[in-house]
C-alpha cells in the first residue's frame, strides 16, 4: 500500500523539527566521543615527546610532565587563537574575558589544568597508579556538581552507563601498587582532588558556555591553563630550565605541536559536548579516553594488551553506550 | 562601547521580546555584529540550541517559513532572565532599556 506521498505542512515541520533534535543530540554524542579519541591521542603523542632527548634523563617525578602540559596547553591555545580567527569570532575573546562567565571559563581552566593535572602528577607521585583509577571518578564529580549548581538532572540509565564507565577506566589503568610507597593516603588524596578539580571544570565551564561561544571558552581555557603553568607551577617544581631547553629543541617541540593539536580538537569538542547532551554524558564518553589511549599506546608504542585491560576496554564501551542511548531503542522500530 | 559576547547579547536580546526566531535576533543585532565573519545564521542557530540546551530559553513553537525551511521561535525563561541579571555588566542591561525607550 502506497503510504500519502505529499505531507501536510505541519507534519513536515514535526519531521524536520525531530530530524533536527536527533542531528543536535548525535552531534553531541559524536563531538563527546571524538574528544575520548582526541585525548588518547595526545597522551600517546606526549608520550612520544618525553621519549626524546632534553626530556630524557631529567631528574624528579614532575618537571617532565609539567613542562610537556605546559608547551601542550600555550601551543593549543594558539592552535585555537588562529582557527577562532579564521572563523571571524577573533574579537570575541577579549570580550569574553571582560565578562563574568569569561572568568568562570578562566577560573575553570586553572581547576581543570594546573590544580587538577598538577595534583594528578602528585597523586601518581605518591601513591603510584593507584592514583590514575581514582581520578577517573571526575565524571561522578562533574554530575554531581552539575545537578548541585546547573540543576541538571541525570537520569537512572545515564547514572548507571557513568559508573560503568568509571569502573572501567579504573579498570585499565589500574596496576597492582607497588609496595611501601610511602604517603600513599596523601596521594589519593591528591588523585581525589584532580577528580574534583576535573568535575568542577567541567561544570564551570558548561556554565560560562551557556553565555559565551564555546569555541572561545575553550581558548581562553587552554590560555589560562598556559600560562598558570608556566607563571607559577613551572618555578614551584622547578622546571624552568628544562622548558627552556625543550623550547630549544626542534623534535620534540614538533611533536607537542601536534599534540597540541588534538589537545585543541579534544577540549573543543569536550566543550561543545558538556553544552549539547549535558556534563553527564559529556564527562562519559570523554572518558573513554582512558579505553583509546590504551589503544593508540598498544599501536604506535608496542605496549601490551592485558586481559585486564581488554575487559576494562569492552566494559567502558558498554557504558558509553549505556550513557549515550537507551537500549531499549534498539528494539523499537522507527515510526 | 565595547561589545558584549555575542552570545550573552542574543540571551539580552531575548530579554527584551515576548518571542523571537532567528531572523529576529539576527536583524536586531546586525547594526552591532553585522561586519564581523562570525554573523552568519549557521552560528545563532548555536548560539539559540545552546542557549536552550542550558536551560536559558525555551522553544516555544515551530512552523515552515515561506522557504520551506524550519523556523524555531523562542522566549527567555525565569532561570534566562534571572542568568543576565546576575552576570550581564548592570550597565548593559541599562543601557538597552534607555535603547529601547527612546
């Protein structure tokens, strides 16, 4: 039976209106997802660069990857300075910044870039990698956080997919501690602070975009974080003569310029998720970065796959599913 | 005058209108916006979607325009208005009141 090919105006309208709010939300759950892949990336990237030469050798635990952050974030924010150029929103950053939601992004990019990945190095420092699981928790913060001061709600199913997630980020990066590391307590403290620093970004910087572009939201985030590092965290742990003889060094100053690169695709289209399905869903398939970074590592660094961390794998996917669509979809026939 | 972030202008826009779509919001904010590359209607579809997305405004009906093309009409809510009041710069918001009456 043919069905009436001509529809009334109005239900065309209802198909265009719900083929629209589809497109929005798939958008969103995509931009979420590319920002997990992104991240891998870079971590695998940055990875690559502390193999070379003024990285190698250099003694204590956090200069390294204090000075790699550093670069990373003030080459990304330029990254982003020059696409928000070219797509004529350049005057909007000096704007933004005058503004109150501007500083809540500036205030955002200090919890989630020095306070929480400086505490996350600490963390590891002191505790081992005990320290990496509990700082996946940032999702359960940033839900929390954002039903307290966005009253944004989260559904049973979202709430489920997220611990799912969260079980099985801790999952792969979990690696049986390593006996007597002294301070271990204090260093999950730490980790729980760059949870809580990550989850309190997330949801600053969901609020500040509600009012400003989120494409300069995130230049102002990865400017700020920039230069936090290397105004005050860089001269506290003593790393400046490291950065400036990274800052001499062609290879591994190229390959942080393309780490930059992915850390400005993952953190815009992170931003651009948190503002389009929600900080819950966004923080959930960010996250599976923990799943792509092990991928990426296992490719272009040789690194094993685990059984441990193959089922960590298929368990993060499953809750990133969980967290982005209703199952129950799967069964229901289109109308 | 230093202009504000164009999105926090279209949510002051909104403040001012009973409803608007975003033919609206763009005619009215063209004498500030118009020259710069960013003032397409491709972007205030973001600006609108995410604006609604954060709860600031609610759509409020949908119709075909005369070009067959989707058009969203829309209106600030309680929390939208209660969002400029709290971080818009007071002097915007006076500002375009004096606008307006004049």
């Amino acid at each position: 039976m043919m069905k009436e090919a001509v529809a009334s105006p109005v239900a065309t309208a209802a198909m265009l209106k719900q083929k629209m709010n589809s497109r929005f939300r798939r958008n969103g759950i995509v931009y979420g997802l590319i920002s997990g892949i992104t991240f891998g990336l870079y971590s695998t990237i940055v990875a690559m660069a502390m193999m070379k030469d003024p990285f190698l050798g250099v003694l204590g635990v956090f200069a390294a990857p204090l000075v790699a952050s550093a670069i990373n974030d003030t080459m990304a924010a330029i990254w982003l300075v020059i696409w928000n150029v070219m797509k004529g929103k350049g005057k909007e950053i000096g704007r933004s910044l005058v503004t109150i939601p501007g500083l809540m992004v500036a205030l955002a990019a200090v919890f989630g870039g020095p306070i929480a990945n400086g505490a996350y190095l600490v963390g590891i420092a002191l505790a081992g990698a005990a320290a990496i699981p509990i700082s996946a928790l940032c999702p359960m913060f940033g839900a929390i956080f954002a039903r307290m001061f966005l009253k944004q709600k989260i559904d049973k199913r979202v709430a489920v997919g997220m611990l799912i997630c969260v079980v099985g980020a801790a999952l792969i990066s979990y690696v049986n501690p390593e006996g007597g590391a002294e301070n271990f307590t204090l260093g999950i403290i730490f980790a729980l602070v760059a949870a809580i620093g990550w989850g309190l970004e997330g949801v600053f910087s969901a609020f500040g975009m509600s009012m400003i572009d989120s494409n300069i939201a995130i230049t102002i985030r990865e400017g700020v974080s920039g230069i936090v590092y290397i105004a005050v965290l860089l001269p506290l742990f003593a790393a400046t003569d490291l950065f400036a003889s990274v800052l001499g060094s062609v290879s591994p100053m190229l390959i942080i310029a393309a780490a930059a690169l992915f850390t400005a695709i993952s953190f815009l289209t992170w931003y651009m998720a948190n503002s389009m399905v929600g900080v819950a869903v966004g923080m959930s398939l960010n996250i599976t970065y923990v799943l792509w970074g092990v991928v990426f590592a296992a490719i272009f660094l040789g690194e094993s796959l685990t059984p441990t961390v193959i089922t960590g794998a298929i368990i993060i996917t499953l809750g990133a599913l969980l967290v982005s669509m209703n199952p129950m979809d799967l069964f229901k026939k289109e109308a | 005058m230093a202009l504000l972030p164009i999105r926090s202008r279209v949510l002051l826009f909104m403040s001012t209108v009973q409803q608007a779509n975003i033919d609206d919001a763009m005619n009215a904010l063209k004498s500030e916006y118009g020259e710069e590359g960013q003032f397409t209607r491709e972007n205030f579809l973001d600006h609108m979607l995410s604006l609604q997305a954060n709860g600031l405004i609610d759509e409020v009906h949908y119709e075909l325009n005369a070009n067959g093309e989707l058009c969203m009409y829309y209106a600030i809510n309680d929390e939208g208005n209660r969002t400029i009041n709290k971080y818009l710069p007071k002097k915007w918001a006076q500002n375009y009141k004096q606008v307006l009456t004049k």
